[in-house]
C-alpha cells in the first residue's frame, strides 16, 4: 500500500483543507535540528509579535 497518497475524500473535506493550510503557514517556522543534544526532536520558532495579534484578530473575528 503507497502511504504518500492522500484519501481523495480528504481532499474534499474542509476541515482537511483548513488543517493543511495551517500546517503549511507555519511549516517554515519548525526548525527539525534539536536545540541542545541530539533528542529526534525539533522545535517551533518562535512568532513575532506582529504575527500573534494577526492571529489572535483572525480567530476573534471567526468566532464573531
């Protein structure tokens, strides 16, 4: 079974596309190299300040 196709059921799906789009909004600020030792992990950069009221006024106005 290919795993690197997507449902195409999904493709469909708002809740999908919605979910994707914020993935991708935010992928270039995920750095994959671990901070202080070699744990797998990474790490979320932190947002601007700028970027935060954005968020925090698009979500206000979703909900109002």
């Amino acid at each position: 079974m290919d795993t690197t196709k997507i449902d195409p059921k999904l493709l469909n799906s708002p809740l999908f596309q919605e979910l994707m789009a914020e993935g991708l909004a935010m992928q270039d600020r995920f750095a994959a190299e671990p901070v202080y030792a070699k744990t797998g992990k990474g790490y979320l950069k932190s947002a601007g300040v700028d970027e935060l009221k954005k968020i925090k006024q698009a979500t206000q106005q979703k909900a109002g």
